[in-house]
C-alpha cells in the first residue's frame, strides 16, 4: 500500500502527524538580529577608524564584550557588545573611516530548544493535520561599502558624496558642474540629502538656471563613479604626485595614524581661527613655597601627589566666571557660551604625541578632586586607559609647556574652543619688590603666561585682561590655606 506524502514544514518535518497518538515536538528556534553601530564619542567627532576586530564572524559574544577597536583624533576606544550572542556578519575592515552612527557589524542572537523523541513506526491510516507554524522571515542585508565616495571634477579639485546624493544627482539630471556648485551643510562642507534636494526644488521652480548640455554626458559618470566606489577604494589624491628624492645621509619615518590625525587638526584650527598670543609673567613664590610645604602631607594623607597643574586649573576657573565669553565657541555667527566649565590638559604620551584629556565641571571639584581627576587622567593617558567620552567636551585648555623646560610657548588653539594657556618652567630670577618700606631687588620664582585665542570673537581687551587676571590670581595665592 502506498501513502501519500505529507508537505514539508519549515524545517523539513512534515506538516502531518505521522500517527494520532505519537507525540512529536518540533525544532523551534528564535532568533533576533541586533545591529552594533558605530558609537557617539563626542559632539565635535562625527567619525572614526576601525583599528583592530577582536571578533570574526561565527565567533560568540557575550554582554559587554570587547568587539573592536577604533580610534578618533583623539583618543583610542575599545566598542563592547550590546547584546550576548554569536557574530553574525562585520560590515566594515580595518582602516576603514565609518561615520558615527552607522552599523558596522551585527549579531545573532537567540536561543534553541530541541526535544524530539524518536517517532512511532506509520501505520496505513494518515491522518494530515495542520500543525500552528511560526512565520521565520529571513530578512536580505547589502554589504555596505566602506569606502569614501570621491567624486573627481574637471578643474582638478575635489568632494565627497554619499552613494545617496549621487544617486539623486543621476535620477534628476544635475551635472557635475550644478553638484560641485551645491554649497553643503554636511561636515567639511559636504553635500547632504537635504542640500541636493533644496537645490532640485529651486531649480525646478526657476530660481537655478540648469545647463541642459551637460545633463546627460554627467548621469553615466555619476553612475560609473557610484559602482567604482562601491566596489574598489578611491584612489588617494596628493598634493605633489612626482616622487621626492633625498640626498645625505636620511632617515624617512612614516607618521603613525595619530601624528597625522594630530598634524590635521592643527592645520584645521589654523585655517579656521585667526590666532592671537598675548603674553604676561607671575611671581608665584608663595604658590611654590605652599607646595613645598605641604606636598608631603597632602600625599600622605590624599594618597596622591600634588602638582602645580591643579593649582594652575583653580586659578583659570576662577577667572573663567569673571570672563564667560573666554569660555564660549563659535557657530557661523552664533556666540555659544558654555555655562559647563570643562578644562582639558595637554597630557604628552609615551610615544611624544599629545592628548587632552578633560577635566569635567571643574568649578564644582576642590582642590583635593581637581588633584586626584589631574592626576587620573594623566596616569590614563600614559598607559592608554583613556575612554573616548575622557577627552571630549573641552572648553577651554590649559597646557604646560614648563614641564619640559621652555619659558613661553605660543599654543594652538584647539577646536571648536577659543582660547589655551600656556604655562612655562617656574625660575628663580631677581626682581624689584615693592613694599610699604621702599623696593628692593629679592629673588622670586617667577613664570611667564601666554595665552592665544580666537580673535573673531575674542579681542585683545579681553584676551589680556583674562590672562593678567589669572596671573594675579596665581600671584595672590595664599600661602596659610588649607587644601
């Protein structure tokens, strides 16, 4: 006798009971994709580089777990897992440069249960049933392209444009010479969704005058452009293609990836503040003779050791509350005042680069907090133990460029802030004195200041009279406090 085959169900089991009285459970697995995206590591940071993967596909994660390592201008950071599972899928590779908020990977995860007993031997009568099946969708992702999309122009310059934004340039006829035109809003000036679309709006209601000559000739470079990004790195535009030769006896050193990012950000600051550096000089004697003082009582009691940094941090917060406008930045032609005071300290690493990390609402910490957060960060920094919120949220800099001997240094400013101080080596010299019997010449420890600032929004007035209000503060320091 024959019998009729049952349907196969979602999993290969048939769709039938095989016998009425057997008792057969089926295979039920749930499961749940979850996106890891690429983590907010400030408001000033709007990407970041992929270092190291410590996860490959296929590899289970837990909770928490260290999945990759990335880095920022300024500081390196480890992204944890958000949910425990098994690495599904990575989207990006090494060195690749992913904007914030972008997935990056993704992982499966889910649970499955199995209890299948063995089934009983069929018998000639079948009965078909309709067992409640459960609804498995399996949902398709395209590769995302890590990639930059860089779109040549004829006159021999440069802008990036997202696959988006091109697409929509190809779809509605703007040439290359309408897109290069487009002023953008994005970051570093690039073209946004937004801009594009404003400008194909104004162009259909006239306001744009559009060359039709170009239109077509553009749409298949667009379109040839797109697939190129997509599927092969842009290649990588120098200012100066001849290759340099060297004579005598050279070394050439490749910068490592945080002197570049370093090296980018005080050009960028260059170009976009015009600097100012005001300088004065303090007699910090009774600073230096307070210290002496107590350094090894504060240690022994406080369990760390107190610098002049700290001291330095509570003189400018002071001043900063006299002067709100030195604790500002500038969007377009909007003044942002910060009513946060968040000093960041230029810390030197090990490898010569220099980091700054930030001293969150320093006004509210007392002498003993402003030491111990000084000092934690600097350890941090050294030992690369910084995390990537450590270093964000500056607004304002302070930098000591007397802990490597030099007198006076003129520091760039380091955006979006607009202004640093900088603090030279403290050196006895003689000085006139003056006091209620007459002056006299006495040997004093004495420290020059400089400080530069933004002169679009700071003028000299303000910028001098800050940094000799600080110098007072610092000359007034009373030597009988306690800390």
């Amino acid at each position: 006798m024959k019998y009729k085959s049952a349907p196969l169900g979602p999993f290969g089991a048939t769709q039938g009971t095989a016998n009425r009285n057997s008792k057969v459970e089926y295979k039920k697995i749930f499961m749940a994709i979850v996106d890891l995206v690429m983590p907010k590591l400030g408001e000033s940071i709007m990407e970041a580089t992929i270092l190291k993967w410590h996860k490959q596909p296929g590899d289970s994660v837990q909770m928490d777990e260290t999945v990759l390592e990335i880095a920022t201008d300024k500081v390196d950071s480890e992204v944890p897992s958000t949910a425990a599972g098994v690495l599904a899928e990575i989207l990006f590779n090494v060195n690749d440069v992913v904007p914030i908020g972008t997935v990056i990977a993704r992982i499966k995860t889910g649970a499955a249960e199995t209890t299948t007993p063995a089934p009983q031997p069929l018998t000639p009568k079948v009965e078909i049933r309709e067992p409640k099946t459960e609804m498995i969708t399996e949902v398709f992702h395209s590769p995302v392209s890590s990639t930059s999309y860089q779109l040549q122009t004829t006159n021999g310059t440069s802008r990036f444009y997202s696959p988006l934004v091109l697409n929509i340039a190809a779809s509605e006829g703007v040439s290359m010479t309408e897109l290069e035109n487009i002023p953008g809003t994005g970051n570093e000036g690039r073209v946004t969704k937004k801009d594009i679309l404003q400008f194909v709006s104004d162009r259909r209601a006239g306001r744009v005058h559009s060359p039709q000559s170009t239109v077509q000739s553009f749409q298949p470079a667009v379109r040839e452009q797109m697939i190129r990004t997509v599927n092969e790195p842009a290649p990588q535009t120098t200012a100066n293609t001849q290759l340099t030769t060297y004579t005598g006896n050279v070394e050439i050193i490749e910068m490592d990836r945080m002197r570049k990012l370093i090296a980018d950000h005080m050009v960028r600051s260059k170009q976009t503040s015009p600097h100012v550096t005001s300088f004065t000089e303090a007699d910090v004697t009774n600073m230096v003779m307070w210290r002496n003082k107590v350094k090894k009582e504060f240690e022994k009691r406080e369990g760390t050791k107190i610098t002049f940094t700290p001291l330095f941090i509570e003189a400018i917060v002071r001043c900063i509350k006299k002067f709100p406008l030195i604790n500002c930045s500038l969007d377009g032609d909007k003044i942002i005042i910060k009513k946060d005071i968040n000093i960041g300290m230029a810390t030197a690493l090990p490898s010569g680069n220099l980091i700054v990390p930030v001293i969150k609402n320093a006004d509210q910490l007392n002498l003993v907090g402003l030491t111990k957060q000084v000092n934690m960060l600097a350890d941090n920094a050294r030992n690369g133990k910084l995390k990537a919120d450590d270093t964000t949220g500056g607004t304002f800099t302070l930098t000591n460029v007397g802990s490597f001997g030099s007198l006076m240094g003129t520091p760039i400013i380091n955006q979006p802030q607009v202004a640093i101080l900088a603090v030279g080596a403290i050196k006895k010299r003689p000085v006139v004195v003056e006091t209620p019997a007459g002056d006299s010449i006495a040997i004093r420890h004495m420290m020059y200041l400089s400080m530069s600032y933004d002169h679009r929004i700071v003028d000299g007035s303000l910028g001098a009279t800050f940094l000799t209000a600080v110098a007072k503060e610092l000359e007034n320091f009373n030597g009988d406090r306690e800390y």
